[in-house]
C-alpha cells in the first residue's frame, strides 16, 4: 500500500496546479519515490520508470543509426532523456516540455536525475509545446522523436494534442523526421483507433506493451509503446 506523500513544491500551470512531492516506499525501508501531479491528478512516479525508459531503448533500437539527434516530447522526471542519453550512437537530445515549473525544478536539482543529466553536454531542454512545434514547418530533421506527455491518444491532458493523433497531424509530424526516421509514442492504455492513423501514415507501424510490477500500488501493470518508422531513401 502507498503511503500519503510530502509536498516538496507546487505551481500553477496553463494546465492547472503542478505538484511535486515525494513517498517512502511501502516494503522497501529507505527508499522513496519522487512523483508529479497535474490539477491533483497522478502523472508520474520515479518508482515506475520501466516503460518510460523502453520507449527510447526500443525506439532507438529500431532506428540502428549513429550520430542521431532526438527530440523528447516531455520531460516529466527526465527518465526518457535519461535512456536517450545513455545510448553512445546519440549526438544530441533536445527536450521540449510544456510545464514551466518542471524544468525549474529538474534546473534546482530538485528531480532524481538532475544532476546526472545536468552533466550531459548533449542535452538540451526548452520550454515550449512539443505539438505546436511537430504541426508547423520543420526548421530541422529528427532521427527519433519519442512523444510522452498524454495519457494515451484517448486522453489527452488538453486540447493542445488534439490533431496530432490524427492522421493530419502526424503526417505533419512526419515531415520533422529524416529519412528511415522513428517517432514513438507513449501510453498507459492501448488505442486501436492511433494505431490505425499510424499505419495508414508510416511505413513500418509496431505496437509492443512493456509489463513491470509497480512498486507503489503492487501487482503487475501494463504500458503501451506505439513505434512507427518512415522509409529510408536510397
């Protein structure tokens, strides 16, 4: 059972309050987890990063590339950056995260890996939306652009994302990636519906869940990975 949490923090958002706070860990004496709450609703924990972090292994796995540049939509605890960056065939990661606060507390060191990717060179994190930028013209070209900031396509945090799970709008998304380029999208839950629009605008369309038991709430849990790659040009 999950213990009540210490509020380390809280800020308002063009989303609503955003929480940072901290809870010792039932069963596992001196081990806490770090967890982020958006208008009182759970986002993220630190004690459950196992798909967060197989969304850029597989995502890069897919790619095979080298000197690839990322871009990160949303950075949360940082732990999808934080698997970006231990691949050495990555050049450079840009993050792009919507929360304000967010990115000051990762800037405090006040989030787990703060200090570890406050070290990467290669690392880069601006405020902005990620979705607002995927929709216009590209100002350069992605390897890997790994998406997860909603829910899952079926619930998104704000209207903000809406087109992007369209078939419109991740034909435009497509445009930001270079050629045999790889985008993947996070979700908790699966959606026949994107994968569908997925497949109908990509070349090569995969949807892989990654079980792992949540240390917070006990039994096993189930996440869901949608990775779609463009062709390569010859």
């Amino acid at each position: 059972m999950a213990r009540d949490p210490e509020y380390l923090a809280a800020e308002p958002s063009p989303l609503g309050l955003v929480c940072l706070r901290q809870r010792a860990i039932a069963g596992d004496p001196g081990a806490f987890a770090t967890e982020i709450t958006l208008d009182h609703h759970f986002l993220m924990s630190s004690a459950n990063t196992a798909s967060e972090r197989a969304l850029a292994d597989r995502a890069l796995a897919l790619h095979g590339g080298s000197d690839l540049r990322v871009l990160v939509g949303g950075l949360g605890l940082g732990y999808t950056a934080h698997a970006v960056l231990a691949s050495p065939r990555v050049a450079r990661a840009t993050v792009v995260e919507y929360l304000a606060p967010v990115i000051a507390w990762l800037r405090a060191g006040e989030l787990p890996l703060s200090a570890e990717l406050a070290r990467d060179a290669r690392l880069s994190v601006v405020q902005g939306d990620v979705y607002a930028q995927l929709a216009m013209e590209p100002a350069e070209w992605w390897d890997v652009i790994l998406i997860d900031v909603d829910h899952s396509p079926d619930e998104p945090l704000g209207s903000e994302s809406d087109s992007f799970y369209g078939d419109a709008g991740l034909a435009r998304a497509r445009r930001h990636l270079a050629s045999g380029g790889v985008l993947g999208v996070w979700s908790y839950a699966e959606s026949p519906r994107f994968a569908d629009a997925l497949a109908r605008v990509f070349a090569r369309v995969d949807v892989e869940p990654v079980q792992f038991e949540n240390r917070l709430l006990g039994g096993e849990e189930t996440n869901w990975l949608f990775l779609a790659r463009t062709l390569a040009s010859h």
